[in-house]
C-alpha cells in the first residue's frame, strides 16, 4: 500500500523517484494521504485537484449562461445609472436627495449583482457558499459608491480634475465591492490575487468608472435621440465593468486543498444565481419605471408649462399691445413715457410725444363696413412705423388715434417727424377695390418744457392736436398753453353727450312747415335740442361738430328718428295723415352700414306709412361719393321715403349726379333767404335754384324765412313750402298742435298775397 502511495504521489506531482532517493519524505506519507482523504471534499478523493505552474491550485470554469446573464445585468444598471442622472437634475428640493437615495439603492444592488452572478458564474470543483455579513458590506459598498456616483454626475459643473477624483474614489468603491464579495467565501487557505492582473482591475475600475461620470454628465439633459444615445452608452459600460469583474476573477487564484470557511453556516450557491438575478432585476426594473414615468410627467408637465407660460407671454402682449395692429396700447405707452422721462433726468436730452388723429377715418369707416376700417388702420399703422428708430414707440390708444414717442437730439427735429408722417398718411390707401383718402392732424408737445407727468403731456398733446382740427386739419401744431382750457372743454364735452344719451337728456323741437300759397301746414322738421343739466336748452350747432366727432351722433341720430317717428304717428292717428316729418341726417348716418335698416325698423315698429318720413342730407354729403349715395338713396326711394337734400347751392353738386339722385325736393340753405332783401347775388342765386328744381321736378323747400318780404318773393318764384320763424318757432311736441290749430285758423280767412316782389 505504501509503495502504491508514493507511485501516485511521484505521477501526480511529476516527481523524478531519483531525485528522492535518501529522502525521509515517503516515511510520512501514509499520514498525509490520510488526512487529505478525512479532511476534504469527495471530490480530492476522486483527483479533481490539479495542477498550475509553480504550485497545487484549483481550477474552476464558467458557466455560459451566467455569463451572459451578468452582461445584460451590468447593461441594464448602466443604463439605470445614466437615466438616473438624468432624473435627478431635473429634480427640485427634497425630491432630489429622494432620487439619489433611491437611485444609489438601484445602481448599489445592479453593480453588487453583477459581480455576484459574475462570480457565481465561476464554478469550482468544490461546494461553495457566502458569508452573510460580508456579502452585505459588499452591498452596502456597492450602494454608497453608487450614491457618490450620482451625486458627482448630478452637479451642475463637472471638472475635469473632479472626474478623475470621482472617478478613483468609484473605482476604488467598484473593487472594493467585488473584492469584499470574493472574501465573502472565507476560503481556507485565503485566496490569492495574481499582482499584475490586480493592479490592472483596479485601473480598469478606475478607468471605467471616470469614463461613466463623463458620459453620465454629457447624457443628463434630454435632447433629440437621448434614449438612443443612452443605450449605447450603457452597452458600453456595462461592457467595462464586465472586463474589470473578469479581470478580477482572473487575478484570483484557490490553493490546493481550499475548502470554503462559509459553509456550511453561510448562503449556499445553489439557486442563489435565480434569487440574485430576480431580486435585481426586480429592483432595477422598478428603478428604470420610476425613471420613466417620471419623464412622461415631468415632459407633460414641461408641456403644460410651456403652454401656460405661452398663455400668459400671450395675455401679457394683448394686455400692452393693440390687438389690431401690433402697435403697443395705452397701458405700454404710459410706461415708456416714464422711461423716457426718467431717461431725460439723468443723461439729458429731450422727446417729443405726439398725438395723432386720422381725418375723414369715421366717414370711411362707416361708409365701406369695419372691415374695411380695419384694413384701413393696419396700414396707417405700417406708415407711421416707416423711418422710426428702434428706440421711438409708435401706440395706438383707441379708435383713429396714435400716439408717438420719439426720443430728439434738438427739439426741431420733431418738426421734420411730425412732416414726414404727415405726408406719408396724406398719400392714397388702396384698400380692396377702393382708393381711400384720408390725412392727419398732429399735436406735439415737448419733454422738458410742456409738462412734468406723462398724464400732463398727453393731455396737451391732445389739446395741441384739436388745435389742428380746428385750424383745418392736415398739419401740426406744438403745444401753447392756451390750447388746454378748449382741450378741457371739449373733453368734458364729450363725457357730458354719453351722459346725456345715457340719462335721456335729448328732446325734440319740431318746427311747422307751411304750404307757400295756402299757408296750411304741411307737416314739421325735427330739430334735436339738449336739456343740459347746468347749461339748460342746448342747440345743435353748439354739440352736433362734437357727437360727430366722438362718433355719438349715430346713437343720438337714431333716437331722434325713433322719437319723430313715434310722434308722427301719434299725429297720423290724430288725422294729419298728409304731413311728413323731416329727419336731418349727419354724413355719418348717411355713411353708416345699417342706415337702410334702422329706417325700415324705425318705420315698422311704429307702423307708420314711409311717405311720411323726409329724410334730409345735406348737398355736400351727399356729392361726397355720389355713386355710394346714388345706392342708399335708391334703396330708401324704394321705400317710399322721401328724400331732401338740404342746404342746397352751398356744395358743388354735377347736375348729372343730382339728375341720377332719386331725390323729391331740394331745399334753399337759410343763408340765401337771409339776405334776399339786400344782396341781389342771393335772390339771382336763389331764383336760379328754383329753376333748377323745377327742371329736375322737384318740390323746393325754402327756410329761414323771417320776413313777409321774403315770404311773398320765394312764393311768386315758385317755392312749394316754407320754415322759418316767420311762420313758426321750432316748439316742443305739447306746444306744437296748439300753434298748427291756430295757423289753420288764420290761413282760412287770409287771402294768398302772390303778387311781384317789393325788390
């Protein structure tokens, strides 16, 4: 027996028997055999120990699919890890040291589970098994090396110095995890690391891990295809850290007779390949939805953001900007103002602020529909905005009126800005089909100088620019002192007419019309009066250019045909079913869209025969487009309305247009009749008018007439009707029948007096 013992003892090692000869080796090895054979596992009983160079050692092998199983496993936590970063960055407050913990968790048990199931994959011809306490300081290794990573990753700068540190410490904290797991199998005697093969783990570790905290800081922000650069990066680590496992499980070397100290107290490797893998998988899985979920919400949130900060940049540009023509508003303008002001106080200078108003934009407006008003603004607009320096402010603050602010070097160079929008406005608009002509009016007033608050130097730019209205329009005028007491009056004005139509303070006068040659009552005008609450019985002649101006006059206009109307028909169904009462329209009623309209509705709502409504224009508007007017006249003839041009001879009317109008009479402007009696011109003009309409066929009206004088003269040359204080003051509606039944009376027993003119 003994000498079969040495026989295999000399084969296995490769022993020369020569080289022993003498030696008292082979007296003691009965013994070793035997305990060699008590001692250790079945297998050294059946001669699975082999051989390496330089010493007894065991050899182990890998399993395949293991293998592969922690490749995919260090992918997945790479990929975890980047996402993470990503996640963090964007977090805020707590939430951000949530996802570090958290994300250090997830990444800790993906990197220790890629090195467990790397080394479970490593199979040696013994039974092994893991100390608890060890393989937890392993994890416990892996997730605070973990969390440092994130925490690196995550900072808002990363230098290049801080990768490298970053990258030592993880590194270090990688194989210390590793190392820490492979000491974990307490092999008697101690395993053993090759140096080289250490110290070149150890780099790769370091490599691997400064190589990750850069890509993971490139990777953080999400960007077109970040998914997709993501997975790739991963495979490329998680390929790294693969190399480095290896690499370490290479350096290790199991001597002879090694049994594992962990057994059999500690976890066995049966089965606990399924647990690692399902455990982490489980973990970085959970990590990976969390990942994502939250970046669909924090994306829908981005999105609803983006879309209420969209909203809000949007209310804020409507708030301070004309929704219209892009221009800034009123609101806008008054805090540039005060930014020019403050400017001016400290570095000098001056400004100009401008207030412009369009002539003639209402009666466009009103004639060709807001659409075509609206056309009409957007390129003022465009105009106005020519030449301006970035710095100008160019607003519009309501209706037909701009505002400019322009920032000056000298205060006379305002008069070349002010020249120059002049004459850009005064240039045709083609607008459609139609060519548009409208001009402008300026007022300016200079800053230092003209007022110490933007609300002082509107207002008298303001009143600068009324001055140009009432200086003829078309121009400019600087601000004078005198200007503000009529700029007050006006505005106070213009809050006491909406006043006035709110609380119904209009009323109306009706003056008699009277045949020429029977003088019986042939119906009345309604002339408009306005009960001022301090100033008492207002004319029109004092607030009419004012309700125009304003745009008032269509709802004052339309309440006063409502209200004739309504009378009218209370004296139709007293029996004067022959008068007609005469309604003066403004040019801009007769411009207005709904003009034809309002009539046929004012007219049916008091069922009253449309014969016996006169509706006046005066000759001016209506040659002002005589093809427009040709078109509303002829839907009102159709009517049955009557119609009048008023104020005849003052225009300049084409007797071919006035031929084409479907007028019924003309009537002779007061200012002829006035001066019958001593201006020969008048009474050739006025005889001449009437030979004009009793041409075209048309009942001729003459007012104003004050004399008896006048009366006998306008009757012998043909005038159909008379009006005028002579026969009749205009009176309120109570008054009025009383006067009409008293001149009935008288013209029943008058005899006509139609004989030759006393001139």
């Amino acid at each position: 027996m003994l000498h079969g013992a040495k026989a295999v003892f000399l084969e296995l090692f490769m022993i020369n028997e020569k080289s022993i000869a003498g030696c008292h080796l082979f007296d003691q090895i009965p013994r070793h055999l035997a305990a060699i054979a008590y001692n250790h596992p079945p297998q050294y009983r059946h001669g699975r120990a082999h051989w390496a160079p330089g010493a007894f050692m065991l050899i182990g092998s890998y399993t395949p699919s293991l293998v592969v199983v922690s490749v995919l496993v260090a992918i997945v936590a790479a990929y975890t890890a980047l996402d993470l970063v990503g996640r963090i960055i964007s977090a805020r407050g707590r939430a951000v040291y949530v996802w570090i913990a958290g994300g250090a968790f997830a990444m800790g048990v993906g990197s220790w589970s890629t090195h467990f199931i790397g080394m479970l994959a490593f199979v040696l011809p013994i039974d092994v098994g893991y100390d608890v306490p060890l393989a937890l300081l392993s994890l416990l290794i892996a997730i605070l090396s973990s969390g440092f990573a994130l925490w690196l990753a995550a900072r808002p700068l990363l230098s290049a110095a801080q990768i490298g540190l970053g990258g030592l410490l993880l590194g270090l904290g990688i194989s210390a995890t590793h190392y820490t797991g492979m000491a974990a199998m307490r092999m008697q005697p101690g395993i053993e690391y090759t140096p080289w093969l250490f110290a070149l783990s150890l780099a790769i570790s370091i490599a691997a891990s400064a190589a990750a905290l850069w890509i993971a800081f490139r990777l953080r922000q999400q960007r077109p295809r970040i998914y997709l650069m993501r997975a790739v990066a991963a495979i490329l680590l998680g390929t790294a850290i693969i190399g480095m496992h290896y690499t370490c499980m290479a350096a290790a070397t199991f001597a002879d007779g090694s049994f594992c100290g962990a057994l059999p107290d500690g976890l066995s490797s049966n089965g606990l390949d399924r647990i690692v893998l399902v455990a982490s998988l489980s973990i970085l899985g959970i990590a990976l939805f969390s990942c994502i979920l939250d970046s669909h919400l924090e994306t829908r949130t981005a999105v609803l953001a983006n879309s209420l900060t969209e909203a809000n940049q949007e209310l804020t540009h409507l708030a301070l900007h004309d929704n219209l023509t892009g221009l800034p508003n009123r609101v806008l303008l008054t805090d540039r103002i005060e930014q020019a002001m403050k400017k001016v106080s400290e570095s000098g200078g001056c400004f100009a602020l401008m207030f412009m108003d369009l002539d003639g934009f209402k009666p466009v407006n009103d004639a060709f529909g807001h659409h075509t008003g609206d056309l009409l603004l957007r390129q003022v607009a465009l105009r106005l905005r020519n030449n301006l320096h970035r710095h100008d402010t160019l607003a519009r603050i309501g209706g037909d009126e701009f505002v400019l602010l322009v920032e000056l070097h000298d205060p006379q160079d305002a008069l070349a800005v002010a020249t120059r929008q002049v004459n850009e406005i005064g240039n045709p608009f083609t607008i459609g089909e139609h060519q548009l002509q409208i001009s402008l009016s300026i007022g300016i007033c200079m800053y230092p100088g003209n007022g110490n608050t933007q609300h002082e130097l509107l207002i008298n730019a303001d009143a600068a620019m009324y001055h140009t209205k009432a200086a003829g329009k078309n121009g400019y005028s600087f601000f004078d002192a005198s200007m503000n007491s009529n700029a007050r009056n006006q505005l106070q004005m213009s809050q006491d007419l909406r006043k006035a139509i709110k609380h119904r303070q209009f009323c109306i006068y009706y003056q008699p019309k009277f045949d020429a040659l029977t003088g019986l009552p042939l119906g009345a005008e309604a002339l408009l009066r306005w009960n001022h609450p301090e100033q008492g019985v207002m004319g029109p002649d004092q607030f009419i250019a004012m309700a125009e101006k304003t745009g008032l006059i269509i709802q004052i206009g339309e309440w006063v045909l409502d209200e004739a109307c309504r009378q009218m028909r209370e004296w139709y169904t007293q029996g004067y079913a022959h008068w007609r009462i005469a309604v003066n329209l403004s040019a801009l009623q007769f411009c207005h869209a709904g003009l034809v309209t309002a009539v046929a509705d004012t007219l049916a709502r008091h069922q009253l025969p449309a014969n016996c409504l006169t509706l006046e224009i005066t000759e001016t508007t209506a040659m002002h487009d005589a093809d427009a007017s040709l078109a509303v006249l002829q839907r009102l003839s159709e009517m049955g309305v009557d119609l009048s041009i008023d104020d005849f001879g003052t225009g300049y009317s084409s007797l071919m247009y006035l031929k084409r109008l479907p007028a019924n009479e003309i009537k002779i402007d007061r200012g002829f009749v006035r001066d019958l009696e001593h201006d020969t011109d008048d009474a050739a003009i006025v005889s001449a008018i009437v030979a004009v309409g009793q041409a075209l066929n048309l009942r001729i009206v003459a007012e104003g007439v004050e004399t008896a004088v006048q009366k006998r003269f306008l009757t012998h040359l043909g005038c159909h009707s008379l009006q005028g204080f002579l026969l009749g003051y205009p009176l309120p509606a109570e008054q009025f029948l009383d006067e009409i039944r008293a001149a009935e009376a008288k013209a029943a027993v008058d005899v006509p007096d139609v004989g030759q003119p006393a001139f």
